[in-house]
C-alpha cells in the first residue's frame, strides 16, 4: 500500500515505527553499522523505500552525532608550539591514518584560559566526534575538558597522573637507558643528564632510564639539570653543569633540541665533541643531522605516535576496544658519541 501523500519529508522515528524497530537501528542501517540482525536490517530497508525516506549528509549526522571532526589538542601558550617538528610529525602522522576516512583533523592550541575555554566550549556542543590529547603537563586541565565532554579520547603520551584506557607513547625509560649504556660502553664515566620537565611523564620516564643503566652500572646519577626541551634551555642547563662539574665526559639530553643547546655551549667553552664531552639526544628529529658535530640519538617513532593515536580513535568510533601500545626506540649512532 502506497504511502499518503505529503506535505514534509517523513522523519527518523517514523521509519522506525514503521519498521517496528529503534531509532538506533535505523541509524545503524542508515549508516552501514555493525550489530544489526539481517531481519531488522530488512524491514528498516522497506520502511525506507515505503516512506521514501532519504538521509542527507546533514541528517545522518543529527542521527549519528557524527560531525566528522576529530580535535587534535595541544597545550601551549602560543602558535609556534605547531612549529616544533616533535608536533609538525604527529600531525603529519595523525592526518595520515585519516586520509582515507570521512574523518577531518581539527588542531586546537589550547593557551591558557582563552583557548582552553574555547575548546571546552566547542566540545561540550559535540562540535566533534573525539579527541587526541597531545604531551599533556601536571594536572593540565584538557584532561579534565576531555573527559567532561564524554567523547572518545586517545592520549598521545601518558599523563603524569593516572593509566588512561586508551593511549599510545614510546618507551621512553628504555630509550634512555640505552643511551646511557652506550656511553657506558664507550668508557665514559662522569654522565650527566638534562632532563625534560619534570611534571611530564616523558621527562620522568627519560630520567628513570638514565638512573636505572647508572646504578645497574654500579654507581649512580652523576650529576642532572633541569631542562623545558627548548634548546635555549638545553644550552643554560650545559652551562650549569660545566660551572658545577667541570671534569663531565658526557651529557644525555631529553630530547634533540636541548642536546643541540649543550653542543653549541661546549663548542664555546672550547670542548671537543665528543673527544671530551659525549653528546646524546633523543627523539631523531631533524635537527639532529644539521648539528656539528651530528648527533648520536635515540629514535622515537613520532610520525608513528600520531598515525597509531588516530587509528586508535578510529577504531574507538567505530565502537571497538584496541589496546593500548608502546613504541619501540632504538639507538641512532652518527658523530657525537
């Protein structure tokens, strides 16, 4: 029997009456979804051509609550933080896994106060469909927008409090006692190290892989700097450490910017690299090939980080429960050490 004429189009929860099913259902068969038995998928699919029913792009993302938006979020307090390669080779990861979706990347620099608010306040209107979480800091409040918000989210690094359920991150600690054994190897003795933050994980994991090869070696933490991974901060925590312990043989820096700071301030105190002082870096960004002498690094995969982050919410989209992974590192050998 034909349907009566009408005056509107027919709407969602009249196909679903009609097909004696939910409106959950008729999304999901709307939208090719799992979890729908061959015999309601039928009578949504007759009700639809009965009613004459046709979802637009704009219609199925009221159903859905799909935007086709994924934030990528990062805490900074201005846009050069998008400048760092560390960030530029997450996203180019990132925007890799989603090129052959439907899914768009949004990147949101969350500054204090004004960009956090801003991201809140477009989370909270489902302005997208989930979130990755990018080096978060302490008690940063994105985790706590996040979480608010009710939207999958994927951590990209730990934070420093707490074991999200989903996240991706590289092991960092055993990258870092591999650099340390490296110069252990290399009969260097006097190793110290510049840190990365201390309220990140990465800065605390990188330090506990660089104390754990000092005291399986016997001894212990030779001497240690804070850094902020910049490399102005790399280059005041080398000058702090040659002012306090002038006899150092090598240095294991956080990451590859700070690690290009220290070589500068050796080179200026007139010390060879790495006749006199080792240099480690880690991450093997690019930076690391432009120094002089080149530096001798431990690899993290970070365009891998971005890429795996992005599949990870894919797959949470699409109503699976992956497991979180660590990254290998690997040691990258060159000129410095």
């Amino acid at each position: 029997m034909p349907s009566p004429a009408r005056s509107r189009p027919p709407t969602l929860d009249e196909v679903a009456e009609r097909a004696g099913v939910s409106r959950t259902v008729v999304s999901r068969v709307i939208n090719n979804g799992p979890h729908v038995s061959p015999a309601k998928r039928e009578a949504v699919e007759k009700a639809i051509r009965e009613l004459r029913f046709t979802p637009n792009r704009a219609a199925r993302a009221l159903v859905t609550r799909q935007t086709g938006v994924v934030v990528l979020a990062v805490s900074g307090d201005g846009p050069e933080v998008f400048g760092d390669p560390f960030f530029a080779q997450i996203i180019v990861g990132a925007s890799a896994a989603l090129e052959k979706t439907e899914l768009h990347l949004m990147l949101s620099l969350a500054t204090p106060v004004h960009g956090r608010q801003r991201l809140k306040a477009f989370l909270q209107t489902r302005g997208a469909d989930g979130v990755m979480l990018v080096a978060m800091r302490g008690d940063d409040p994105l985790i706590d927008i996040a979480a608010q918000s009710g939207l999958p989210t994927v951590f990209v690094g730990l934070p420093i409090h707490g074991t999200p359920p989903f996240y991706v991150d590289v092991d960092n600690a055993g990258g870092s006692r591999a650099a340390t054994e490296h110069l252990l190897r290399n009969g260097r003795r006097r190793i110290a190290m510049i840190t990365g933050p201390e309220d990140t994980a990465v800065g605390r994991e990188r330090r506990r892989g660089y104390t754990e090869a000092l005291l399986l070696a016997g001894s212990g933490p030779y001497a240690v700097e804070p850094g902020d991974f910049l490399e102005e901060g790399g280059a005041g925590a080398m000058r702090a450490l040659l002012s306090a312990h002038p006899d150092l043989d090598a240095v294991v820096a956080a990451n590859d910017n700070m690690a290009a700071g220290a070589l500068r301030v050796l080179r200026e105190a007139g010390r060879t690299v790495p006749g006199d002082v080792a240099v480690v870096g880690f991450d093997d960004l690019p930076v690391a090939v432009h120094t002089d002498p080149k530096l001798t690094t431990v690899h993290q995969p970070v365009q891998a980080l971005g890429r795996e982050a992005a599949r990870m919410l894919i797959d949470l989209l699409d109503g699976a429960q992956p497991e979180p992974f660590i990254l290998p590192t690997r040691m990258v050998l060159r000129e410095s050490a």
